[in-house]
C-alpha cells in the first residue's frame, strides 16, 4: 500500500515540480506525470535507504518534489541539446 501512494503523491509532485521549472515541455501532461512519478520513486528509495526520512511526512513529500525536480530538469537538458 505505501508504494502506491507513492506513486499516487507522484502525480501530484510532478505538477508541482512543473511549477517550479518554466519553459516548454515538449512531452506535456504525460511526461510530467512520469517524471513526477519516477522522481517521487527514486526519491523514496533513496531517503529511506539512507535513513533521512520515514515512509510518510512533509520532509518526504519534499524529498519528492526535489527528485521529480531534478528529473525534469535533467529531461529539460537533455530535450535541448538533442534538438540543437
């Protein structure tokens, strides 16, 4: 049950990462959700191996945000370069 709501609070941290990183994103919707949903998946996996947070609360839901953050601007970089 905790992955899923993972995966359910990934969607929601993928429209908020979208926020914070303007510009265009040539996969929309689809691809923001995914991003949000994979950054929100490594993140937990991440902070809970290296105990930085339990399976719930705010420091995890910003961990989230972070992670999909980063992914979206890694997936930014690298939709940019290829298309120079």
């Amino acid at each position: 049950m905790h992955w899923l709501w993972v995966f359910i609070v990934g969607l929601v941290v993928g429209l908020i990462a979208k926020m914070f990183m303007p510009g265009k994103d040539p996969g929309g919707f689809i691809i923001t959700a995914i991003l949000g949903i994979a950054g929100s998946l490594l993140s937990t996996f991440v902070g809970e191996k290296l105990h930085l947070w339990g399976e719930s609360g705010l420091v995890h839901f910003l961990g989230s945000i972070g992670g999909a953050a980063i992914l979206l601007a890694i997936y930014h970089f690298a939709t940019r370069s290829s298309s120079s």
